[in-house]
C-alpha cells in the first residue's frame, strides 16, 4: 500500500510539473508576443487557446461564425491559439498569395503529426526543398492535358460508366464516388483495373485515412492505432507491387503509368519512397475529388429551377428554337403536377429534382446524341465543349472548399501588412474565408453557377480563386480533378434522374463531407438519341 501511495505521489508530481511547465512556457509566449506587434486578437484559455471554439463552428453546418466574428473585431488578419500552437489567421487575398509564393523562404509546410506518421515521410506533402520542387514537377507532368487526352480520359470514362451501370434504386452517393475514385488513382499509379486486390486494399486505406486527425499516440486512440495498421498492410502490399514491377523493368518491360515514371526517372528512388509517394497520390486522388464529386450533385439537386431563369439563355444556347424552350418548360411543368400526385415532398424539392433534367438536356445530351452508340466513349472535344459544366466545376470549388486552407510554418520573423509574426508559429490561409467573402463574389454564400458565364468571375484575379491552392504547391492534379469531375456529372445526367433518399447535412470536421453520405435513390433514363434540334 505504502509503495502504491508512493507511486500516485510520483505521478502527481510530475503532472504538475508538466502543467507548470507547460503555464510557463505559455506565460513566457504571451509576454514576448505583446513585445513584437502581432496581428490582433485573442489567445483563449491557457493551453487550450480557442480549439474549443473552433472544433464546435467546424462541426455544425455553418462554421462560418469562428472566422466573421474574428474578422469583424480583428480585420482580415487575426492571431489566436488552436490545436496546440499559436496561430495567425490570414482571410485576405493578397496574403494568403504571399504565404503560398513565399513557400520555401518564410513559410514551411505545417501538418498534423497524426497526418504526418500516416503518410510517410517521403509523401509529396512533406518534401521540402530541391526534391519536392523534382517529385512536384515529375507528377505534374504525369497529369497535364497532353497525358489525360492521350491515355488517361478513355480510362476515366470506362471507369465511371462501369461503376455508374452497376447502380440500383437507392446507393450512397459518396460511398460510390470514392469507389471511383480509388479505382481511377489505382489504374493511374499501377495500371490496375479493379477487382479483389483493390477493394481489399481500398478498404485498409479508408482506415488509414480516418486515423488523420486523431491523438497520435496508439496507447490513447484505437483509431490511430488501427490507422497504423493499416497504412502498414497498404505499404506492404504496395512494395510487393514495386518489387514486382522493377523485375519487369529490368527485363524490359514497361508501362505508362505513374510507377513506371517513377522507377525510370533515374532517381533510383528506394522501395519505401516509392511507397509514401504513391500512398500519399492516393490521399490527393480518393478523397477530396470523391467529395467534390459528391458536393457537385448534391448543390444541383438543391439549386431551384428559378435561379436557371436568371441565365436561361447561356444554359439554352443549344436550343435555337424558342418554340423548343417553351415546349420544354411546359413539359416540366407537367412533370411537377404528375411528381405532386406522387412525391411527398415539398414543391421547392420537387423543382430542384428537375434541376438535373435542365443540366443534362441542354448540354451533356447534344454530346450523347452525336455519338454513334449509347456506349461510346468521351473523347477529348467533347470536353472541352462542356461550357457550363466547367461553371459547374469552378462553382463546386468555391463553394464547398473541400480543402478550406493550408497550414504553414514561419522559418523566421515575418513582417507583413505592418504586424510581426514571429519564427515558429503556425499560419493558416484560408481559401474558404475569401472564396465566401461577398466582397469578392455577388452573393458570395449562394451556390450559383451562373456567375462563371460573367466576365467579373471567370477573369477575376488568381488570389481570389485558389480552390487547388498555389505556388510551389500547386496541386499537380487539378486539370485531372475537373476532368475526372465532368466525365462523371456527363454520365450521371445522362444515364440517370435522382433525388434525395433522406434529408442529408455537411459537416466541416475532421473533414467537409456530408454526414450521412449523401443517399439518392436513382432512375435510369432511356438511352437514347438526343432529340434533333428543330
């Protein structure tokens, strides 16, 4: 007993010393702080600063508050104290641009540790320097238009029709959309079409990536325990994979594929950094495109049939007859009598189920009716012809900021817009913050795809608009992400009507996502022939 009380006495010395210490190192932060003229604000609670706040905004529906009321009392840059490290927030264009030009000299990159260890040390994320700037340039050149018409666009279609026949009356929207999105990343990394391998290692991934934001230590989290794992089944596997293929290679044969470049780049890059580069690809491929994907359909069944009269003629420019438009808007007043009889649903819901019927009538069906089977590919014109899908696109990226901002580092004492941000501390630019500014969009805060056909949105000034972030650290897949965004809204209008199975919210933490995965229930459409225009 008397060893036992020993014991606790021990333990409770040392947590006090570690509180004490920890006050202190707090103390000593605050009073050099006030000392080098930091950007307004406040730091909240000792220790625990304004997390508290923060994680309660980003877990209801509108996380805006956290940010406007800081920005109302502070300005547009604020410091306070989140997630362990004080931290400066920065919800001004110009800024945020000089963070991400400046990555390298004052700013470094700044994750999670729990994000880091999961990812590996030799993921693109983390790489500084000479070789991030190599390995950021190899992957770009991996997704540029010349290699996504060439090889990869008759991929993504064969992919996204082979999931999208498989649908039934009622699927999980986002369930389906990372599916795809696995099967897509897999075949650009490895050349694997799907099949048992695939959806055993999808499923040890999607463990890997909820381990993201926890407490990184295993003793305390069983989920980043079992994220760890994971992520060591995901690397095994994938070295087996990397093994196999340099056999091949040194025999002669090749393939067009991301590994392919990687093992003939004449970096002779080792097993393991070939893993972590081409876990953390799967990172940027599966889940914040499946998202987007998902965000797309989600704002189109929810945007009313009265906001498509505001810009009706770019959306008709198909349509040269005005007899056909009228024809058309009486036939879906039709339909509304017949879904009234049918739906118990609100009027307002019973438009914006039509509101698929308008996107995919007026553009996507006059690609479907050139080609010479229902089946036919995408080709690269047909793209590019998809004009208001791209509004669809950019609307979708301003609008969800699936990835709201980046988290950096400063290497040193940084002066901007007269504040001192001292060596050390976190920045965060938040993209959400300018992208739902109605200083910088009309209605900034309403889903309207519209607003891209106007010269004042679509030539705006590239530090309003920075949905794939900027500077070195561009993301080298964004031409991709549209691609792959526009085959799968072209297949999904076509191929099938939906509405919502039930009701469906966004949360905003750990990540944007919706809660209950977004369920519809679907119908397919006829495949036929796009009607011949009059």
């Amino acid at each position: 007993m008397a060893s036992m009380n020993m014991n606790m006495n021990m333990m409770t010395g040392v947590v006090l010393l570690l509180t004490m210490g920890g006050v202190l190192v707090f103390l000593q932060r605050r009073r050099r702080e006030r000392r080098v003229g930091l950007p307004p604000g406040r730091m909240g609670l000792v220790l625990v600063g304004e997390t508290l706040e923060l994680v309660s905004a980003y877990r209801s529906e509108n996380p805006e508050p956290f940010i406007d009321e800081r920005v109302k009392r502070y300005g547009p840059i604020f410091k306070t104290h989140v997630l362990g490290e004080p931290t400066v927030f920065s919800t001004e264009p110009e800024t945020n641009r000089f963070i991400l030009m400046n990555e390298g000299k004052l700013f470094e990159c700044s994750y999670p540790a729990s994000i880091s260890n999961l990812l590996g040390k030799h993921s693109l994320v983390l790489m500084k320097g000479s070789l991030h700037k190599r390995m950021h340039s190899l992957t770009m050149s991996f997704a540029n238009s010349a290699i996504i018409k060439d090889h990869l666009l008759l991929h993504i279609d064969r992919l996204i029709r082979l999931n999208l026949d498989s649908w039934s009356h009622r699927v999980l929207l986002l369930e389906e959309a990372k599916k795809i999105t696995f099967e897509l990343t897999m075949k650009q990394l490895i050349s694997f079409d799907p099949n048992e391998w695939t959806e055993s290692l999808r499923k040890e991934y999607v463990l890997v990536i909820e381990g993201f934001f926890t407490l990184p230590i295993p003793l305390f989290s069983s989920t980043y325990r079992r994220a760890i794992k994971a992520r060591t089944k995901v690397a095994e596997a994938l070295t087996l994979i990397v093994r196999q293929r340099r056999k091949e290679s040194m025999v002669g044969e090749k393939k067009n594929d991301m590994l392919g470049a990687l093992l003939d780049s004449g970096y002779h890059f080792s097993d393991e950094e070939i893993v972590d580069f081409m876990l953390a690809l799967l990172v940027a491929g599966y889940e914040t495109t499946s998202t987007t994907m998902t965000f797309a359909v989600k704002f189109l069944t929810e945007t009313p049939l009265a906001l498509a009269h505001l810009k009706v003629e770019g959306l008709m420019r198909h349509f040269i007859c005005t007899l056909y438009v009228e024809n058309w808007f009486s036939s879906v007043a039709a339909q509304l009598r017949v879904m009234s009889m049918v739906l118990p649903m609100p009027r307002e819901s019973r438009v914006a189920f039509l509101i698929g019927e308008l996107f995919g009538q007026a553009e996507h069906d006059e690609i479907r009716g050139k080609k010479s089977s229902p089946d036919a590919p995408l080709e690269w014109t047909d793209y590019k012809s998809m004009a208001f899908t791209q509004c669809v696109v950019n609307e979708t990226l301003r609008f969800a900021n699936i990835i709201g901002g980046i988290f950096r580092k400063t290497m040193k004492d940084i002066n901007i817009k007269g504040y001192t941000i001292p060596k050390g501390w976190r920045v965060i630019a938040s993209f959400r913050a300018v992208h739902l500014n109605p200083d910088h969009y009309e209605d900034a805060r309403t889903f309207n795809p519209w607003r891209w056909q106007r010269n004042s949105e679509a030539t705006s000034p590239g530090n309003l608009y920075t949905p794939f972030g900027g500077g070195p650290r561009l993301c080298p897949g964004y031409e991709l992400a549209r691609v792959v965004l526009s085959v799968f809204l072209h297949h999904i209008v076509t191929r099938y009507s939906w509405i919502p199975a039930e009701e469906d919210k966004l949360v905003y933490f750990p990540t944007t996502r919706t809660q209950k995965r977004y369920p519809i229930i679907v119908k397919r459409r006829e495949v036929s022939k796009a009607s011949k225009l009059p």
